[in-house]
C-alpha cells in the first residue's frame, strides 16, 4: 500500500476531525480516519463499500458524525458484498460485546470484521501504528473481549478461538498451548511497519 497515499487520505480525514474533548476521543478519531485512509488507500471510490463493510449510507453517517468538514466521495448507493459466515460470526460476536459509545462501537465491530478478512495482522489490517493501539481500541469499545484474552494471543486466533468455542469444538487439538507446535504462530510478535512509518522512513532515506 503506497504510504504516501495512505498519509494523504489520513491528513484529510483528521483536519476534517470533529473537536474532540478529550485524549479519548482524540483516540477514537484517529481509528476512525486509520481505518479510512487504508481503505481509501486500497481501492477506487466506488470499492469503499467492500473494503469497509458498510453500505454507502452508512458510510456517509460515520464520515458526517467523525468529520463533518470531509467531502464525502458519492458512493451512489453502493452496498458491500455479502458478508462470508466467519466475518457475520465475527460481527456479531463484537456487537454482543461491545462496551464503547454508541454509534462508534456499532460501526467498529462491522468494520473490524470486515477488515479481519485481510492477510495481515489486525492492527496493519486497520492502519493502526501498533498493537498497543489495537489493544487499547478493543479495551475500550469491546472490554469484555479484551479482558478474555489473558495469554496476548495474536487478536485474529482469539476471536476464531472464541467463536469454536461457542460452536462447541476446539480450534486446536493440542492439550495445551504450552505443548503446541504452532505456539508462535498463536502468540508469535505481531511487529512490522505502519504505514506512516514507512513513510517517515522513506522521507528519511531521501533526505
């Protein structure tokens, strides 16, 4: 994903910011225009819809409710694709969770499920700069879930582990995490390069 791209639509989103009262939802602004901004990095105007999980007009309430001052891209009534059965399960066990204000709560557990179906780490999935940040995000918007996940398993297995648990079947057949061969890839680091940290260091390296 061009860093560059990503940082563009990113400024724009947090100058369009509405003001925030405090260091809490200065936070939560900054989600909302990570998640944004790699969406808008991704794909053209009119595959927002798919990237976000959200149809056009929820779309358009979100940008009008975190950045009134945005220009809104005409969507003309697009609708995401279908949801696959994980990404439903995944919604809606995040909304039976959900413990952060409303609507922003709502839109984050259709939008982290439908972002959880791409092949990196939660965190890069949602443009976030690390996993603290994920960390903090799940702590206050889905605390109970957050709270669950006493081991730092990697945020991608533990909802799945969540979910074949309340399908009643396991996810792994070792007896133990401590005996699996698959340990790291469980709770393995989820380091790697945010996107605006790319290109902090590309401008570094051309300076």
């Amino acid at each position: 994903m061009p860093a560059s791209t990503f940082a563009r639509h990113y400024a724009a989103l947090r100058a369009a910011a509405r003001p925030t009262r405090d260091e809490t939802e200065a936070f939560d602004s900054h989600v909302f225009a990570a998640i944004l901004a790699t969406a808008l990095t991704e794909t053209e105007t009119p595959g927002l819809a798919d990237g976000l999980g959200l149809s056009s007009a929820e779309i358009d309430r979100l940008i009008g409710w975190c950045f009134p001052r945005y220009a809104v891209p005409d969507l003309d009534g697009l609708s995401p694709d279908p949801s696959s059965e994980e990404e439903t399960l995944l919604v809606d066990l995040l909304l039976a969770h959900r413990s952060g204000p409303e609507p922003l709560a709502g839109w984050l557990a259709v939008l982290i499920a439908r972002r959880a179906m791409q092949p990196d780490h939660l965190w890069q999935d949602l443009g976030l700069n690390d996993r603290g940040e994920l960390n903090r995000l799940l702590a206050r918007h889905f605390r109970a879930l957050h709270a669950g996940n006493t081991g730092n398993m990697r945020w991608k297995k533990y909802f799945y582990r969540v979910l074949c648990e309340a399908e009643g079947f396991a996810l792994c057949a070792a007896p133990s995490c401590s005996v699996c061969t698959d340990f790291v890839d469980c709770f393995g680091a989820e380091d790697g390069l945010s996107r605006l940290a790319g290109l902090r260091r590309r401008i570094e390296e051309a300076a």
